[in-house]
C-alpha cells in the first residue's frame, strides 16, 4: 500500500475540569470527550522526505502539528522514510473541537499502516501524547475519561445517540491563551465540575442528565460572545450548552433532530459557521469515498458533493433538508477497480429529484416492504444476496425500492444498522452509465 486516505474526527468536551499542573507547565485534566461526525479528510502518501500541505495554505509545512507527528513516528520507528500529507481542512480552527490533534492522530494511523509497523494503539497514543494532550484520544475516540494531560484514557459508556447543534463564532482563541486566563482565575479560586453527575448521566443514558452535567473550567476565559451563545442555545431547546475544549466553539445538545434543525435554523441568519452532528464511535477511519471521487475527477465527471452529519435515517434527513418526502435518493455501496466498497449516498441529478422522473429516465417500478426485516421474509434477500433492488426512500417505517428491469450488473441488497433502510452495491462501470444516463452530472451525499 502506498497512499491511505482517512477521515479524522473532531471532538466535543463534555465535562473539562484542570486538576493541577505539572513542573513543565502543562495542566492535568480530567475530562469527558466525545468524537463527532465532523472530519478533517486526509490523504498520506509514502515519499522520499516529509511535506503537509492543506486547504487553508496557511497551515501548510514543518509548523503543521500533522508534519510534527510524522517527523516524531520516523524518529520513534528508526524507519528511513516519509510522507506527502494533504489535509482538506472542514474542522474549524481554534474552536476547541482538536482539529490539529486530529489530523496528528491520522497521520501517525496511517504511517503505521502504510510501513506496516505494527503499532498497538497504546503505542500511538504514546507518541501521541508527546505532540499533544487530545492527540490520544483523537486516536481512539469515542466517548472517553481523559486524565493526566490526556494520555491516561478509559472508556465510559457511550452517549446516547443525539444531536449537537455547534456555533463556531468569528472569535477565536489559542490553546495556550485559555490556560493562561484559566491560570490568573484559579488563583483567586474557582468552583469546579462534579464529574459525578456526568458519570451517572452517562450511565444512565440520560441526555437530560448529561446536559445539565456540562462542564468546562475553561469558560472562565472566553472571550466577549461565547456566554449569549450558550443563552441562545438553552433558549432555542436545548439540553444544554458549552464551550468545548480551550474555545471558542459552543454546542447545545438535543435528544431529537427536528429540534435541532429548529435550532439551526433560528440562529443560521446570525452565525455564519454553524453545525448538526451527531457523536461517533472512533476517532479516525478510512475514508473509502475519496478513490471513486479521485476517478470521477481523472475520467471530467461533474459532481456535486453534498455534506451533511453520517449515518443519519432517511427521516432525519428529511428534517435536515437533504431528501424531501416523495424525493428519491440511493444508498449506494460503489465497487471501485479493485473491488473495494464505498458507502455513499447516490441522488440523481439535481439535489431535489421528483420520482416520476427518475421513473421516466431509468424505466423503472416501485414496490414496498413494511420494514427491512421482511426483505428476508419475502425475498430471502442477506447480505451479500444478489438482486436487481436499491433503496430509493423510507417512509412511514416502510421501505420502497425500485426495480431497474433493464440493470445491467445485479448489485447486491444488504440491510443498513438502522434497520429502516438497506443498501446496494454497485460496481463503478454501472456507476458510469447511470452517470452518462444523467448527462453527466450527478450529486453525491456522503454517510
């Protein structure tokens, strides 16, 4: 393997409490972190010396914390090698949401993967550590008991699944500027969290409990804004609100999508910078999309590339305004030249496709199942089983397909988690010609 592409995730602090400080001036921290479907995407290609280059060129060479983290993995490994590093930047900086602990966290993933070095993940998290106190948990993710200076981890149970609303306002704030304010108040004494009431909260599955359990110690610093954004986010329904990390980014919680898109939409007109997402269970994952996108570039396909929070139900994205109901859209798992899968959601066309047209254009039927259990039931259909079906729309807890009579390449059905919709697999060649199909051009939603 020579080039890796992955997707590295931001962070939210649930609970950020400093319990002391460290001779070297770095403070202890006990804290909740949680990954969240917002990504930095990242490409590592072995080369003969190290370079980053990112999407915002300011952050591009040796200063790039990701450069740091390749130049410590070859030093640490005693591997005479390096990395060509491009970062297509899509978490806000100085926001407190780890976007530099993340794309360090990927770029040690995948060098350890790319020359087969075989580190454990506490062996990265090691590394990691000595580049930056969320660098460790960027590697696991998930929802996590950080301590120390955020090298000791342990595993809490998960957040329930919810939905954060995150503002990130013009104002931003260094890492090191938070904890020097934080410093200058601690002296004069300060009232700490009660990691408790998160624990038991968390525990519990209780989003209520976790929101009134929110907690940063670092908020003492923020800058003139950050607290009317907190007040607009309680006054807009959610559970709770809090900067996260050193700032300046805020995030309310809520236990239900249309509350959230509510939310988002009541205050999209005031912050230009403003987010639905939802927790996720790891911190870095590869990014299977970025192949199939690299080919529709070489081979002068047009596309739109659609982005909203991952894995959300076909319902959820009504809410958010990605499908309307009675508007049609695939999911799609796509075969690229060497067989692998990309999991992506497929809409034809313009991002708002009427059925009657997609009917029109591709000769097709519907039929409907009450639920995608019954796709066994009726049709003896498993993962893997072959069948000329896709997903088109779920609604009312039903899911309908289509039935593409003149298919040519019989894509595979396999039920989605979610349990209300399913997949379909289709190679890049059929890909192809439904593209060609829509006259070259076609809108893809990532999930």
């Amino acid at each position: 393997m020579e080039r890796i592409f992955l997707k590295a995730c931001a962070k939210l602090n649930l609970f950020l409490d400093i319990t002391g400080k460290r001779g070297d001036g770095y403070h202890l921290i006990k804290s909740v972190m949680q990954s969240v479907d917002i990504f930095d995407f990242i490409s590592v290609t072995k080369s003969y010396g190290i370079s980053v280059k990112c999407s915002i060129s300011e952050l591009d060479g040796e200063s790039n914390l990701a450069y740091k983290a390749a130049k410590l993995f070859f030093e640490q490994t005693g591997i005479n090698g390096g990395a060509e590093i491009y970062i297509e930047k899509r978490i806000p900086m100085q926001s407190g949401m780890a976007g530099g602990s993340a794309d360090a966290a990927a770029a040690l993933y995948a060098l350890n993967a790319l020359y087969e070095t075989g580190l454990s993940e506490e062996e990265l998290c090691a590394l990691g550590a000595k580049l930056g106190a969320d660098v460790p948990f960027s590697l696991s993710g998930g929802t996590t008991l950080c301590e120390g200076i955020g090298e000791r981890l342990a595993s809490l149970t998960e957040l329930p699944d919810c939905f954060f609303v995150i503002i990130k306002p013009k104002s931003g704030m260094s890492t090191a500027e938070s904890y020097k304010i934080y410093d200058e108040h601690e002296a004069a004494g300060i009232e700490h969290g009660n990691f408790s009431a998160m624990s038991t909260a968390l525990g519990a599955e209780d989003i209520s409990g976790v929101g009134k359990a929110l907690y940063n110690a670092l908020e003492v610093a923020v800058p003139p804004g950050v607290l009317k954004i907190k007040e607009e986010l309680l006054d807009a329904g959610a559970a709770g609100a809090l900067m996260t990390g050193s700032g300046t980014a805020v995030f309310g919680i809520f236990d239900n999508i249309e509350a959230a898109v509510k939310a988002k939409s009541a205050l999209s007109d005031k912050y230009e910078n403003i987010f639905i997402a939802r927790p996720a269970k790891s911190g870095v994952s590869f990014d299977e999309s970025a192949p199939v996108f690299e080919r529709l570039d070489s081979l002068g396909i047009k596309y739109e590339h659609i982005e909203h929070p991952s894995v959300f139900t076909m319902n959820e994205m009504y809410a958010l305004g990605v499908f309307n109901k009675g508007i049609v859209g695939k999911n799609l798992f796509l075969r690229d030249a060497k067989g692998k899968r990309h999991f992506l959601v497929f809409v034809y066309g313009d991002k708002r496709v009427s059925l009657s047209d997609i009917q029109e254009k591709l000769n097709i039927s519907r039929c409907s199942f009450a639920s995608a259990e019954r796709l066994y039931k009726y049709l003896g259909l498993t993962k893997g089983s072959v069948s000329p079906l896709g997903v088109i729309n779920d609604k009312n807890a039903a899911v309908e397909f289509i039935i593409d009579k003149d298919f040519i390449g019989c894509p595979c059905v396999g039920v989605h988690p979610n349990r209300n919709t399913a997949t379909l697999w289709m190679t890049f060649d059929d890909l192809l010609k439904v593209i060609k199909d829509n006259g070259n051009s076609i809108s893809f939603a990532e999930i």
